[in-house]
C-alpha cells in the first residue's frame, strides 16, 4: 500500500474521478478546499494506492475541526474515511487511522478525535474505532455537529454522528 498527500491538481484529479465511479457525491469546491488547506497545513489528505494506479480510498485529519468541542479543546479530527468497498476488509482504515494518529503524535496533540456514523454501514469502522482504543467524548449525539436532545426528530443519515476520542499517550511517529 502506498499512502499519498493531497498536494497537485493531478493528485487532485485521479482523487475526484475515482469517487465519481464510485458515485461519492461532492461538489467541486469541497476538493479545491481540500487541496487548499493541505497545501497550507490546516488538513492532510491521505490517499491509499494499492499500487501507483489503483486508488483504494482516502480519509483527512483536520486540525481545526468543524465539531465544536474539539475545536475548542484543540483535538484533530479524523475526518471522512472512504474506503471502495472492492478494497475493504483489507486493513486500509486501519492504516490510514494508524498513519493520522502518528501525525497527530508528531504534532504534539495528546488526543484524536472521529465521528462515527451510526447505521449498519458504518458497522465495520465502528468496531475498528473501538479496537483501536476510541471512546465516547461524553457530548452524546450530534446532527450536523449540533446536540441532539431528548425527544429531537433527526433523521438517520451520515450526518448523524457519535464522537469519540483516543488519547495518544507515547505514540510516536514512525
């Protein structure tokens, strides 16, 4: 597996070409923000190649997170993990999650943060998260990273999401 940053327009490209076969909706500002704050620092976009042709998925860490409590609390955050479901089950979350917990250790953070979907589809990443050492931040349920409160109706999307946490202790780069 090779791990590569977002940092060109051609990286860019096969990254924006492989979702739309894989029929991942974004808008095309979402990649030029991306492209944007890796090349500034403010993410880092992973892309995993099964070799130097085929895509496998990717997955950021944000250091400045759009859920509040981490942004105030000064966790990054694990942020949008696709894996193509022709390559799952194959160790590639595991690894991308491994590589943005050594960057976020190298970068002097104590703690790393995710959003964890909460339907079936998000089975399989919900048990790696929890393998790995990822608890609840306590904050409960959010919808669109707000609160979801006793007796809210939300609907049940990708939206809706559990935070949890993984302190970092002595983790260190590799």
């Amino acid at each position: 597996m090779i791990l590569e940053r977002l940092d060109s327009e051609k990286t860019l490209e096969q990254w924006k070409k492989a979702f739309e076969r894989h029929k991942i909706v974004r808008a095309d500002s979402f990649y030029e923000q991306c492209l944007h704050e890796n090349k500034i620092g403010l993410r880092v976009t992973l892309l995993v190649y099964l070799d130097e042709q085929i895509l496998a998925g990717c997955a950021h860490l944000k250091f400045e997170s759009d859920y509040l409590y981490f942004r105030a609390q000064g966790i990054p955050e694990i942020n949008d993990v696709n894996i193509f479901p022709e390559f799952r089950r194959r160790g590639i979350g595991n690894q991308l999650i491994e590589e943005f917990e050594s960057i976020a250790a190298y970068n002097s953070y104590d703690s790393i943060g995710i959003g964890m979907g909460l339907y079936k589809d998000f089975g399989a990443a919900q048990r790696i998260y929890c393998k790995r050492g990822y608890i609840p931040d306590g904050n409960g349920l959010m919808n669109h990273n707000r609160e979801v409160a006793l007796g809210d109706q939300v609907e049940v999307n990708d939206d809706l999401l559990l935070y949890f946490v993984k302190e970092l202790g002595n983790a260190a780069p590799k």
